[in-house]
C-alpha cells in the first residue's frame, strides 16, 4: 500500500496536483488536492485518473501502446522504452507510466523538450 502512494504522489505531481501555494478556484484543483492530501488517488485502479496521464506523456512525444496485459511507453529516438507485463492492462498501464515518470525526472530541463 505505501509503494501504491508513493507512485500515486510521483504521477500526482508529473501532473501539476496540487498546486500549493495557487490561490486556485478551479473545483478540480480541490478534488485533486483532497485527494492527495487524503491518499485518495486512484491512479493504480482508475482509467479516469490514469488516461489523462498516458495523453500528458503522448503530448510530449512519446508512444504508448497498450494491450490486453501489456503496455509499451516509447520515445521516437529509442532513448526510453518502457515494457510491462502484467495480467491487468491497467496495472501494466501503470507500471510503465511510473517507470516513464522516474526517468522523464532525472532528465536536465533541456532534454525534457523531447
């Protein structure tokens, strides 16, 4: 469960929530916030929460394949590729969506203009 929340915080914070600090008006923004100051995400188990994050990962270049128990994540250049295998299509999804986030993080500003 603690690992589920930790990935869950890394793909919230890939996609901007919460904005601390923004004085936001947005109800969307205070869903996403009670839902990670509460541990409520459901990045692990909902197509609502993860698809938004695979069209994010697509929008900076990126190619996302994903099958019946497999989910493929790659960059045009081959310098990240990502593979997972699992029974669940959403857990493969998910697993290669964190894979990708820890490696777009350790990437300089510049060389995230994928």
């Amino acid at each position: 469960m603690k690992e589920t929340l930790e990935k869950n915080k890394l793909i919230a914070e890939f996609m901007n929530y919460p904005q601390s600090g923004i004085d936001n008006k947005d109800p969307y923004y205070y869903a996403m916030k009670h839902c990670f100051d509460n541990n409520l995400m459901k990045y692990h188990s909902s197509w609502d929460w993860l698809m938004p994050v695979v069209e994010k990962i697509e929008s900076l270049g990126l190619n996302t394949k994903i099958y019946t128990g497999h989910t493929t994540i790659a960059s045009r250049d081959a310098s990240f590729i990502s593979q997972k295998l699992n029974d669940s299509k959403i857990e493969a999804t998910y697993e290669a969506v964190v894979e990708f986030i820890k490696w777009f993080n350790t990437l300089s500003q510049g060389e995230k203009q994928l």
